[in-house]
C-alpha cells in the first residue's frame, strides 16, 4: 500500500510516499515555508495562508505524478493556531500561528490574557493557542467580517483539496485549540461563553481518522496534529518509549491509557483510549541556535570570518563533556508554557568551568533537562517508565554529544526516529486506518 503524507510545519512543508507493507520511505520532498509576514507587532507571529497552501499543492501534485496509485492522502501540521473561512470555505485570514505573543501581552488591568481567562474562567490556556488568539481578536476587532469557523492550517488544506466549505478537525486538532476537556472529549462550552466568544465559530470534529472527501479520485484523511502525527510515525503504539523531538521548540511524549495532566504537561487526544502526554519546551533547539550566534557575533568583533560556528560547538561539547564540574545553564530563554516571564540563567560557575567549552556543553545539558523535568512530571501519576527513546528532529538527529547526554539523563537506550519527514509518514500512516 502506498500513501501520501502532507506535514505543514511552520519553517518546512514536507511530502513523502510511504510503502506502508515494506515500511520505507519511497519518495521524501521538503520545502521551506517561507510564508511568515513582517508586522509591526514585535508579538505576532502571522503567515500568509495563500503561500502555505499553494506549495503544499504543488508538493502533493508532484508526488502524485510519480506515484498515481497512492491510496490515501494523509495531513498535519503545526498545531494550535488557526485561519479563519467564511460560509463557503474561502480563508479570510492569515495563519496565526502557535509562536504568536499577543495571549500575553498585558491589559489595562496588567493582566495577561492568559491570565485573566485562568482566573475568570478556571481554564489554563498557553498564547498561541486558537481560541485565546481568537479572543484577543474579538476584542481588538480584528475577526474578519464574515468569519464563520476556525480552524488549523492543516484542515484548511484539507478543505481546499477536497472542496469542503466546511472544516472537519480531528480531536487532536481541536484540542490545540485550548478550552477542550481531554478527558470528556468536549470543548469547555461553559467556559468559553463565560468570555466574549460564540462557540458557533467552532466547527465539527471526529475521534476517528475519518475522509473528507477525495482529491483526483483518493481519499483525503482530516488533518491530525504534528505531535500526534511525529508519535505516530516514529514510535507507533509502543508504551513505556519515549519520543524526544528537538527542532524550532523541544517536546517530550509518551502514550498512556490514562488521562493525566500536570503544570506543562497535556493529555492530548491520540486514537481511541489512548493519550499522548506532552510536554513543550519553547526554545528547544533554537537554545543551541542562540549560542551559535552568540559566537559568531564574538567572532565578528575579532575580525574573523562570518560563518557557521557549529562545527567549532561540536569540537567545545566533546571538550565540555570532560568537565566534572560544570556550570548548570537554564535554557529557558522564551519562558515556559507554565511561566513565560522566566528566562534562562547560569549558575554554579567557578573560575575553572567558566570557558567556551562548558557553557556549550552546559546548553545541551540544559536542552535535554528541560525535557527530562516534564517526563518527571509524567512518571509521578502514571505508571510510565522510560524503557526506550526515540529521537526527532534535527536539533537530536544532527548532535551526538546531546543524544549522548539524553541517554544518560534519561537511563534509557536512544535510537533515531526510523523515518525522518516523522510527521509527514505519521500523517500517511493515518490514512492506512481508514482504508
């Protein structure tokens, strides 16, 4: 059986073929994004849907020329943020994406939104996410006239292969929205009238993979979420492993059969009975991005070459790794989805481990513990036990002194992610559940 997976990440958009009976990847394509609007607004973080979806056609038009027998299209894409349509299914609005600020700006009051929701409605819901981005525009007028759903950018591709005028998100997708109970499977209803906010402009959704119609004549699966998809393409349905995925943010999941949350962590809807917990770090991988560019800008000043530098970090982890004593680096540079005022920090310096080669090391330690400190949170009310690792993303994939450091953080073997478009091959495994 061969299927076709569509992953529209916020940096990339990528497309693979995959031979689901021998399990390979036979075609693998990406392209950058490159939709991301400049604003005035330091906070906002929009793209232009018309960009978004025209290369995610032309990406799946091209694997369809070399592979005419595909089956089943599947679809995801960053969670969270949301375009809006009108009533005959034509967007009105750019992407507001998951990394959008305007959730924490403070009001007259001082106040966050986020904070002022948690307080007045007793439902905790992170900026970026759909329905506070939602309600942020409706009180600084910013809903396009004649807006009459929501949804993801994944289930608006969805929509425009298949010609729906109406969008059909899975559960994984509706939950990114914030105000949904995981546990019932609801949208807080209560809460959200509690607000400013109509639950009209919430569309339908499914706990199954369910089609939404066909495009040139194959089925077309409603959008699942990027984390639900990269679990799906690199861990499966195995308990007790752990996916670890470091690229633009860090994230941390694990399967459970039991409903379990904690501060930073989600049980986010998976497939039938089960959950995925997750756990984000906002930074992740741009930690180690930061370091980067804070050496080349002292390069720059030494009169050195403008270049890369992470051939130079890679040589000063290694170096870094030999120290017993090192420094402790937070690298949580953008805050937490918990606590989005703290910043990173160094501490346990002494005048022999303050050098070029521990603070390297130092970060990566930092990145990984970020992620280790929420599987803590996992273990302590469910019966999780980090048997085994998957690792994700290039942050991991790219860096051998970081997996080394995660496998000894974590007491656990590690191993890459069997595929490496992981969301885009577990986008295409879920349109083999429907066939």
């Amino acid at each position: 059986m061969k299927v076709i997976g569509i992953d529209i990440g916020t940096t990339t958009i990528s497309g693979v073929v995959l031979d689901t009976d021998k399990e390979v990847t036979l075609e693998a394509r990406t392209v950058e994004n490159g939709s991301f609007f400049q604003t005035e607004h330091e906070w906002e973080r929009i793209q232009d849907v018309r960009v978004i979806i025209k290369k995610a056609l032309d990406l799946t038009d091209e694997l369809l020329e070399h592979f005419p027998e595909a089956e089943a299209i599947g679809l995801t894409g960053q969670m969270h943020g949301i375009v809006y349509v009108d009533r005959e299914g034509k967007h009105l609005s750019p992407l507001y994406t998951w990394q959008d600020g305007r959730g924490n700006l403070p009001g007259e009051d001082g106040r966050t939104l986020t904070e002022q929701v948690l307080q007045e409605t007793g439902v905790s819901a992170a900026t970026g996410y759909g329905l506070i981005t939602h309600l942020y525009n409706i009180r600084h007028d910013l809903v396009p006239e004649g807006a009459a759903a929501l949804c993801t950018i994944g289930d608006y591709l969805g929509m425009v292969l298949t010609g729906r005028t109406e969008p059909l998100m899975h559960v994984s997708n509706a939950a990114s929205l914030g105000f949904f109970d995981g546990q019932s499977g609801t949208f807080f209803r209560d809460a959200i009238q509690k607000t400013d906010m109509d639950p009209a402009i919430l569309p339908p959704f499914t706990q199954d993979f369910a089609s939404l119609g066909n495009y040139r004549g194959i089925p077309v699966i409603c959008a699942i979420g990027d984390n639900q998809a990269s679990f799906l393409g690199s861990v499966g349905l195995r308990p007790n492993v752990l996916l670890l995925n470091m690229g633009t943010g860090g994230q941390i999941s694990a399967l459970s059969d039991r409903f379990y949350e904690a501060p930073g962590i989600e049980a986010r809807p998976f497939v039938k009975g089960k959950y995925l917990l997750a756990g984000s770090s906002l930074c992740g991988g741009r930690a180690y991005a930061v370091l980067e560019r804070f050496f080349r800008s002292f390069s720059a000043f030494t009169g050195s070459e403008d270049r890369s530098l992470y051939d130079v970090l890679a040589d000063l982890a290694e170096k870094g790794k030999k120290e017993k004593d090192r420094m402790h680096v937070c690298t949580a540079f953008h805050g937490t989805r918990v606590n989005p005022d703290l910043r990173g920090s160094i501490t346990n310096l002494s005048e022999d481990n303050f050098t070029p080669e521990g603070l390297t090391y130092g970060v990566l330690e930092g990145m990984a513990r970020e992620l280790y400190d929420m599987y803590c949170l996992m273990r302590e009310g469910t019966s999780l036990k980090a048997e085994a690792l998957i690792a994700s993303g290039n942050g991991l994939r790219m860096n051998p002194i970081l997996q080394e450091i995660c496998k000894s953080m974590f007491g656990a073997d590690l191993t890459l992610a069997p595929y490496k478009e992981e969301a885009a091959c577990g986008a295409a495994i879920s349109g083999t559940m429907i066939l």
